[in-house]
C-alpha cells in the first residue's frame, strides 16, 4: 500500500506537468513563442526555471553523494562538495548581475531568439558560419545531455520498484516529450517553476526526517567524528589543496555559456525585473546547495541507524534511501516520499525539456530554416518546431538505451562543453566592441576542441593537468577571441554602431 501511494503522488506529479502543456499549447502561435515564450516570462518564473533548468538530478544525488562519498570510504572530506557548490554559486549571481539585463536588451534590438541567432546577428554574419558552428555544438553536447536525463529516469524507478529500465526511460522520455511539444518554451518555464517548489520540499522534507531519525543533530555530528579532519576546506590531510580548489571554482564559468540559462534571461517580460529575478535565483541557489550538502553529512549517521551501508551502498542515492525509509511509517509519509521521488524526477525533467527546446531550434531555427526551407509559413514552421522536438527526443531514448550509461559523467562533459564553447564569446559579444566575426568563430571552435583535447588527451598525463576540461578551455577560448580579433580587420560600422546603440540604451535604463 505503501508503494501505491508513492505511485499516486508520482502520478499526480506527471499528469500536472502534461495539463500545463496542454493548457498553454494555444499560446504558441510562432516559433518566437515555441522557443522564448514571446518575452514575457514573469521574474518568478524566470529565476526559478533558471535554476530548476540548471540543477537537475545533480542537486538531488550528486552534490549530497559527494558530501557523504568521504564519510564512506572513512578517508575524504565535504571540501570538493562546498568549493562545488562556491563556484556554482558564484558563478550563478555573476551571469545574473552582469550578463542577463544586457543579454535581454541586446538580443531583442537584433531580434535573436536563440543563442546561435545571437551571435550570428550580433556579428552581422551573413554567411551563416558562426550561426551553423554554435548549432553544431548546441545538437553534439545536447543531445547526449538529454539522454542522461532520460537514463536518470529510467535508473530511478529501477532502483525503487525494479521496473524494467528501459520501459520507465522510455515512458519518463515520452512525458517530457509530451508537455514540451504542446506548450513549448512557456510549458517548460512554468513547469520548471513548479518544479523548482517541488525540488525544494523535497529537500527540506528530507533534511527534517535525517535528522530526526539519525536520532538528533548530535548523532548527525557524531557521526563526523569517524574521519577527523572531515570539515576542513583543504581536506583532512591537506590535499586538498589549490589545484583542486581551482578545478571545482571553474564549474562556475559555465554559467556564462549555458544555452538554457541565457534563454531565460532573453525571455523576461521587461529588464527591470532582473534584479528581483537576480535575487530569488541566487537566494534559492545558496540555501538549496547549502541544505544538499547537510543532506550528504547527515546521511552518513542516517545510513548507519538503518543498517544499509554496505558494498552495494551508493551515496548518491542517500534521498531514495531516506524516501524509502519515510514511507514505511504511514500512508500519509508514504505520499511525501513520493514527493520526494517527484522531487528528483523534476529535477531531471526540468533540465531535459529545456535541452530538448534547445536544441530542436538548433536544428529547426538555425540549420533548417536558415539554410535549407527559407521561405516556410508560420504553420509550417511550428510543426517542423515540433517534430523536431520529437525526433531528438527519440535521439535521446536511442542515446539512453544502455542502463550502464554514466549519467553525471556526461553532465560535467556537456558544462565544459558549453562553457568553454560560448562563455567567453558571451562576455566578449557583450562587452567588447572590438571583437570580429573572425575571431568569434575562432574562439567558438577554440573552446569546444579543447575539451575534447582536454579531456582525452592531455588530463591523462595525470597531475597539473588533471583539472577539470572546463578552466584550460575556456581560457584557450579567450585567447583566440582576443589574438584573431586583434589580428583581422574591425568591424564593421553597422555592427559597432548597434553595440553603442545597446550601450546608450543600458545607460539610460541603468539611470531611471
């Protein structure tokens, strides 16, 4: 019975996500409102599916797997958990203050509605390189991302009910699908929203009851004990030393290139609201890592009152274990641990909607219609803007088909992907008026090698070169940027004279 009521919640969950998608599938009348919601997001809604969009299951299992993994093995710390969760936080409030409200005036003088529709018109490209090499990289490094999910997905309700794999992947791929084809990018902006509450009782839920059943904050500390050192920034022994500190920090660039974070603040209703966005986002992202983490510490003193750790013990599943052991107690905890499970289903699903939209208009927008079906109608478009949505999510369940599949491996891939790839080239496209179209291209491309060259060929050599793909790439990104830009002819006066344009219209809206 217990189980049933798990299911009744999960359910309840995912017919909600599927009403909104129907509800709102009406306000989709072109492809400007099937993939930036006709720029009327409210800043509620904004910051929260920003975020929601951002975190995915790695808030849920990662970030509170890696905090407990030390405690486990008996030799670790919570240091690369909380410098994580430093850079992610940083690197959070940073593209709000400094990115977002530019981003939004920018991209709406240029009419962009995508982030390779940004570069391209930002650089007055008329050959369509920088548009197809940015859709390039959005389709390689999307599209396993959003297998992840779905192989999230499928992984989470084997492990609960030992349900086949695939089946769930399967079904769990066709929800998101669903809402995401109807409603579009408003579907996915709201249903992130809700997602976000529903992530957030998750983890509050889930904190109280640890503690509580690992018998008080004194056992939770208590358990600590076992790896003296445990709390020290540097780890126990020290080693955890700069080299690593500025590894996890770098996570943080990211931001600055992500397509799915930048699409919100293209979106907003008006650019004056950024900043109550601004503050709900970096609050909500402070205090859920923050709790994500303590889940971690806690779980160990948890884990040992239940008897589970073992060689069959993942710390990243520490929330099922607490959801598992919630509902055994009545049917009315057995419903909030089904909550807690929709809590990391909404964590997954807030992130693979908003990369499934993301790289359909890669496809549809910047490949297609740009190079090959020019003059399509408005109906037309929308349901080309659709089945491309479709196929890739078939693409995904095609990526997702093997159960052993790493799913965070991927995740840290795709981030170093993009934010070596675009986040230098967004900085510089809205802050430096001497960048060409040459040497965007160049960084673009510079980026995105790099962390393939990076990650399977120069971080094997082991030591210095061990940090993460992401901080090397993004710095070779910047320097091509820079030296190409440097090395070939200004821009054009068109495309100078709309940055000052842009300039002049941040200064006044700055000085209301």
């Amino acid at each position: 019975m217990t189980d049933a009521m798990i299911v009744i919640a999960i359910i309840i969950y995912i017919a909600s996500v599927i009403a909104v998608g129907m509800k709102l599938s009406n306000e989709n009348k072109s492809t400007d409102d099937f993939y930036l919601g006709g720029r009327r997001l409210g800043p509620f809604v904004t910051a929260m599916s920003a975020e929601a969009s951002d975190m995915s299951s790695w808030l849920l299992m990662g970030l509170p797997g890696v905090a407990l993994a030390g405690l486990v093995a008996g030799n670790g710390s919570f240091a690369e958990a909380v410098w994580t969760a430093v850079g992610l936080a940083g690197g959070t409030y940073l593209n709000w203050l400094i990115v977002a409200k530019k981003l939004r005036v920018y991209s709406e003088k240029i009419q962009a509605n995508t982030i390779p529709d940004f570069f391209s018109n930002r650089f007055a490209d008329k050959s369509g390189a920088l548009l197809a090499i940015s859709a390039v990289i959005i389709i390689v490094f999307f599209v396993p991302y959003t297998a992840s999910g779905f192989a999230a997905i499928g992984k989470l309700f084997n492990s609960l009910f030992g349900l086949d794999y695939h089946t769930c992947m399967v079904v769990g791929a066709a929800v998101i699908a669903i809402y995401t084809i109807l409603g579009g990018f408003l579907a996915a902006s709201t249903t992130d929203f809700i997602q976000s509450i529903i992530m957030t009782i998750a983890l509050v839920v889930v904190l109280y009851y640890g503690i509580t059943r690992a018998g008080g904050m004194d056992a939770v500390m208590a358990g600590t004990q076992t790896v003296p050192g445990y709390f020290k920034l540097t780890g126990p022994d020290g080693s955890y030393g700069a080299l690593p500190i500025a590894s996890t920090l770098a996570w943080g660039l990211g931001y600055f290139g992500m397509p799915h974070i930048l699409l919100r603040f293209m979106a907003i209703e008006n650019e004056h609201k950024l900043k109550l966005a601004r503050r709900v986002a970096s609050i909500w992202v402070v205090i859920s890592m923050g709790i994500a983490i303590f889940i971690g510490v806690m779980g160990y003193a948890f884990a040992s009152e239940e008897g589970i750790i073992g060689d069959n013990f993942d710390p990243e599943r520490i929330i099922v274990y607490l959801a598992s052991s919630l509902s055994k107690n009545n049917l009315f905890m057995a419903f909030l641990a089904g909550i807690i499970i929709s809590g990391i289903l909404a964590s997954v699903m807030s992130t693979s909607d908003s990369q499934m939209l993301a790289a359909s208009s890669s496809v549809s927008e910047n490949i297609a219609k740009r190079f090959f079906f020019k003059n399509m109608s408005e109906k037309s478009q929308m349901l080309f803007a659709r089945m491309t949505v479709f196929v890739i999510a078939i693409i995904g369940v095609i990526f997702a088909w093997n159960p052993n599949s790493s799913v965070f491996r991927i995740v840290s891939f795709a981030w170093a992907g993009f934010g070596a790839a675009f986040g230098p080239l967004m900085l510089f496209s809205l802050f430096w008026k001497r960048t060409t179209k040459q040497g965007a291209i160049a960084g673009v491309a510079a980026g995105g090698i790099m962390v393939f060259v990076w990650k399977f060929g120069i971080a094997r050599l082991g030591g210095l070169f061990s940090i993460y793909e992401l901080l090397p790439a993004f710095f070779i990104s910047c320097i091509a940027i820079v030296c190409v830009s440097l090395a070939t002819k200004a821009p054009e006066e068109e495309v100078t004279d709309v940055f000052d344009q842009v300039g002049a219209a941040m200064k006044e809206k700055n000085g209301r």
